[in-house]
C-alpha cells in the first residue's frame, strides 16, 4: 500500500509560525515561541508497521508484554516498568549500558489525557506542540547529569541515543494518541529551538520545535493496546542517524467521539556503545 493511501484521521498540532499570516498564536506554558495551530492530516501508520525504521522515519512499534503494567501501585509500577524497559532496550540494540533519563527519580511518567488538555491547552483554538525534547547541543549534557543523578560514572563510548517509549494503559481507542512525525519528511528549516527550565535536573536545556510544513507527513498507531509501544529516537550522536522525529499527542475525538481517555506511560533513556 502506498503511504499517500493509508486511512487518516485529521487533528490539530501546534507549530511555531514561519509568518504572521498563519494565524492567531498563543502562549503555552513552558516554551518562549509562540504557537499557531495547523490542521494536518495524521496516517495510521499500522498498516506500513514493518517498513518503518528508527533511522529513517525515527520510530517504530513493538510488540512485547511488559509484566510491570499489572501492578497496582503507580510508583512501584513505574520502578519495575523502567527496570524492564532498560533491559529489553540493552538487548534490542545489543547496547553496551542503559542508564533512564532523571525524571523526578523515577525515571518514567505517567500521562493523562484530561492532564495534557488543562496544562498544554488543548482546548478550542490550541493544540499541543510538535516538539524534540532535547536538542543536540542539550541531549549530551542531560545524558551526562543523568548518569550522576542515577549514581553511575560517566564513561566514554562510541555512539549514544536518547530512545523514548510510550505505552498506552487506558483501553483502545484511546482520545490523544501520540502523533510522530516522519523525521525524513523535515528539514533543518522547518526547526526552531526554544528553551526550558528542567525542573529535575535545575538546568536551562533546548528543545526544538517545529514549523508547519506541507511537506511534512504525520503517523499515529490505531488502538494501541498495553502489549505493545512506540520506540522513538530523540537524539543520535551519530548524525546519519538522526531524524527529525517530532511528537505530540492529538485530540482524536473528532474521528472517536466517544473514545477512552487516554492514560499512557512514558520514559526515556540514554543507550551507549562502546
């Protein structure tokens, strides 16, 4: 099947605006740009889930029971979820070590869509930002500051990757699901870094924001369910390998009026070569 031809939904994503003309912009909390929504047309990438690949389009899915999930206490299921996921990442690239991002020390966070509409402002005329949570100059240093929070040594290697995950908890179909864009799709003039306090590392770092582009073509997976997540790259020192992998989560109910309000668990993690 050809990708122009896969079924799509349409969804509103916030982008920083190349001109005044695009339309009225507003503030979200966090970013200094200011934001404009832009309709885009989002693909199920379902259908293609074998043709994807990390270093082309920046993300994949996969599929893989995660036994943490069935714990009922939310701070003892995030602790064995990162365990769980920090092993499976060292055997999927056969990577040297894993160490998890320093988030808040539990190293993973648990997202609700009701959460994400008050905070981001997913509300009539606003949509949640496309955005790279780290830019290239910021990925290093919080790699090295999350070494040190989780108690390892900072140690030299040939290549390191920030790789996220985001698993859905709440039952299909889900009412914001992740959107990514093809990182293949974007190019370095669609960018534009912004900047933010992290409050778990007490550091100013960037991120990058995008611009709406025609040209850029936007996926999301269809009723994603807990044996299953969404790998995606966010930093590669190895630039060949470094798409331009932006994400947001989308208000989906115009397709699905009535669907479940989404609860996803999401975590990132720095993963080195020697």
């Amino acid at each position: 099947m050809k990708r122009d031809q896969l079924d799509s939904v349409k969804g509103e994503i916030g982008f920083v605006p190349r001109t005044s003309r695009e339309g009225p912009t507003y503030e979200v909390s966090g970013y200094v740009n200011q934001i404009v929504s832009h309709e885009v047309s989002i693909r199920d990438a379902r259908p293609i889930v074998d043709k994807l690949s990390l270093d082309r389009e920046g993300f994949i899915l996969v599929n893989h029971a995660i036994s943490s999930l069935n714990e009922s206490d939310p701070r003892v299921m995030t602790s064995k979820y990162v365990e769980e996921m920090a092993s499976f990442l060292k055997s999927h690239f056969n990577a040297s070590w894993v160490v998890p991002y320093a988030q808040g020390g539990l190293g993973a966070a648990i997202h609700r869509s009701a959460d994400a509409a008050k905070v981001a402002g997913a509300t009539r005329g606003r949509a949640r930002v496309a955005h790279i949570d780290f830019s290239p100059k910021s990925a290093p240093v919080i790699a090295a500051l999350s070494d040190q929070a989780n108690g390892f040594r900072s140690r030299s290697y040939s290549r390191m990757m920030l790789i996220q995950t985001w698993c859905a908890l709440s039952p299909a179909p889900q009412d914001f699901p992740l959107a990514l864009v093809d990182g293949s799709t974007v190019v370095d003039t669609d960018i534009v870094e912004d900047c933010r306090t992290d409050p778990s590392v007490d550091i100013e770092s960037a991120l990058w924001l995008l611009q709406h582009s025609p040209g850029q073509h936007w996926y999301y997976f269809s009723d994603m369910k807990p044996n299953e997540f969404i790998l995606f790259k966010g930093y590669d020192s190895e630039d060949y390998g470094n798409p331009r992998s932006a994400h947001t989560a989308f208000d989906n109910r115009r397709a699905f009026p009535d669907a479940t309000p989404r609860e996803s668990i999401e975590t990132r993690f720095f993963v080195y070569f020697k």
